[in-house]
C-alpha cells in the first residue's frame, strides 16, 4: 500500500516545489528614463518624515527617533548582507548620506534670497 504524500508546507517530508516565491512590490532607487536618484521622492511620502518636517522644525526628539528607525533597520538587514555585498551597500549608504547632506546644503543655498545687482 503506498503513502499518498502530503502536500502540507509545514511536513517536513512534503515535496519541495519549485516555483518561486511572488516577489514583494520592489521600489525603485532610479528612474528608469534618466538614472536619476528616486530616494528624494520616497523620503518626501515617509509619515515620519512629513511629521517632522511639517513645523519646519526638526526637534531633538525626532532626530533621536529617526535613528532609532535608521538603527531598526539596519540591525535587521545587516546580518542579510555577506561579503562583497555588504561592502556595496556600506558604500552606498556612506554615498547616500554625502549626497543627501549635499542635496539639502544645495536646496537652502539655491533659496537664499541673492540681492540683485544695481548698476
């Protein structure tokens, strides 16, 4: 008499199968038409972010709780990364905050009132 196997995930004897898992929405980190860097735009639909900036004001409390978030996440995709890759990302992330503190000290500079020349 055979076994009819079992189909349940959760059997440690049912087959393994092999389709792929559906693949999470993935956000983009470029535009597609001009490289150009998307992160700007994801950061301006964060809520934490809208939060914080909604007074103009960024307080001391939500400094350190933007950490917390920035430290959350790290621990949690740190451990993931292996080798070369986690080289890459430690890259991309020292690269990313230059160009963010960069992208800001731009946008004040550019929003300064310049006086005009009277000649």
């Amino acid at each position: 008499m055979s076994r009819k196997k079992s189909t349940d995930p959760a059997d440690p004897n049912a087959p393994k199968t092999s389709r792929p898992k559906k693949a999470a929405h993935r956000t983009d980190w470029l535009d597609s038409a001009s490289d150009a860097p998307l992160i700007h735009e994801h950061v301006q639909r964060l809520e934490s972010f809208l939060e914080a900036m909604a007074d103009g004001v960024v307080s001391d409390e939500e400094l350190r709780a933007q950490e917390a978030r920035v430290v959350e996440l790290m621990k949690h995709v740190e451990p993931k990364l292996k080798g070369a890759v986690h080289e890459d990302v430690t890259n991309l992330l020292c690269e990313l905050s230059a160009y963010n503190i960069m992208h800001t000290v731009h946008e004040l500079m550019s929003q300064v009132a310049r006086p005009k020349f009277r000649g």
